[in-house]
C-alpha cells in the first residue's frame, strides 16, 4: 500500500487529490496537511511513502518543508504540486530534494502514474523541467567548479550521468550508447550510490552544480 500525505492549503485541491488517490486499491491518504510545517510533522510522524506538496502555503512554505523532509534518514519522497509558472520554484524545489512534479490540473491517470513512478524509486524529470533547469544554471553568473566526486565514476557512468543531465530516459541512454536498458539501470544505480544521490532528479542537479555537464551544452 503506497501511503501519501496532501498538503494544500485548499480544501478542495486536497479533497480532489484524496478521492482520485481513494479510489486505488495500492494507495492511501494517510493524512492532509495545509501548511508546510503540518506537512513536516505529518511526515515524521506518519512516515508516508510520498507527500504530495504545494508550493504557496501560509508560513513554512512547499519549498522549505520539502527541504525539511528530503533531510529525513528514510523519509518520504515529496512530489511538487505545481502550475510551472516560476521557473525559480522549480529549480530551488529540485535543489531542496522534490523527486518530481505534477500539475495541478493533471488528469488522474498522470496523477496515479506519477505516484506508482515515484514510489518505484525513480523521479518525474521530464524534459521539459530539465530544460528549465539548464537555463536556470544558464542564467547564473560564474563557472561551476568540478567536484571531485565526479572522480569516482567510470568513464561510462560519466557518459550516463551526461546524457541523464539532458534528459534522457533510460530507453533513450540505451539507444545513444548501443548498450541494453538493463545495463544503463545498472549504470544508473552505480552513478547514484557512488555520488550519494538519491534519484535521477538529483543527479542532474549535481551535473551542472559540478561542471559534469555546463549549462549550453
């Protein structure tokens, strides 16, 4: 059972999202919160799978609260509810450790679909967030400086966390480096444990913030 808290200041966003989620048989609103700071606790008392998170909420706001339960040893994955109109949102919300986005005016098979994704383990980065986050770096002043983390990948992991950066799915990586799918998961899960990462969604961040890959490129 895929256990989720809400948290939307809205009443009627949270009961949208609860009778869509209600009728899965795999999934479970466990609990619904209207603030950030309620999220947080909700988080670390109920220990949910996901959290489903609203950027503008009255004082501890989407962004921070996601912070605060990405930090959590095992701690629920926080997917942000959004309307993509500030690209600063998403950016700072990938940087806090959000494994994904989904629009509020989502139908409900994309919403289910994202939680099933997310739950799995893997993270919502379509291309277009990616995009978003390529200029984000575009528009800041300054070379990123390698990180010697970086030092630790194979030349082929190296090549894998490149084309992650990009956004590639792992079917498109496979096709780009004429190897399996199951050899790029492997190569996936090694560039994530060797890097300390936790998802796709941070990996692309890492590549940028440390000059694996230059914003352009």
């Amino acid at each position: 059972m895929i256990e989720l808290v809400i948290a939307d200041d809205q009443q009627l966003v949270r009961s949208g999202f609860g009778m869509i989620i209600g009728a899965e048989s795999d999934m479970s609103v466990v609990g619904e919160a209207t603030d950030g700071a309620e999220a947080v606790r909700l988080a670390k008392t109920l220990r949910p799978h996901i959290v489903l998170m609203d950027v503008q909420m009255p004082g501890t706001d989407g962004l921070e609260a996601t912070a605060e339960i990405s930090g959590m040893a095992d701690g629920p994955r926080v997917i942000i509810l959004t309307t993509f109109e500030r690209d600063d949102y998403v950016f700072t919300a990938l940087r806090n450790g959000a494994s994904g986005f989904l629009l509020k005016n989502a139908p409900p098979d994309t919403l289910i679909e994202a939680i099933r994704t997310v739950a799995s383990g893997d993270a919502l980065l379509a291309p277009s967030v990616t995009r978003r986050l390529v200029e984000e770096f575009a528009r800041r002043p300054g070379a990123p400086v390698s990180s010697d983390a970086a030092d630790r990948l194979t030349e082929r992991e190296r090549e894998v966390l490149v084309l992650l950066a990009r956004g590639m799915t792992n079917a498109e990586i496979a096709e780009e480096l004429f190897v399996g799918e199951a050899t790029v998961k492997t190569h996936v899960s090694n560039v994530l444990t060797k890097l300390g990462l936790r998802d796709r969604v941070q990996a692309v961040v890492f590549a940028y913030e440390n000059g694996v890959v230059l914003a352009g490129e």
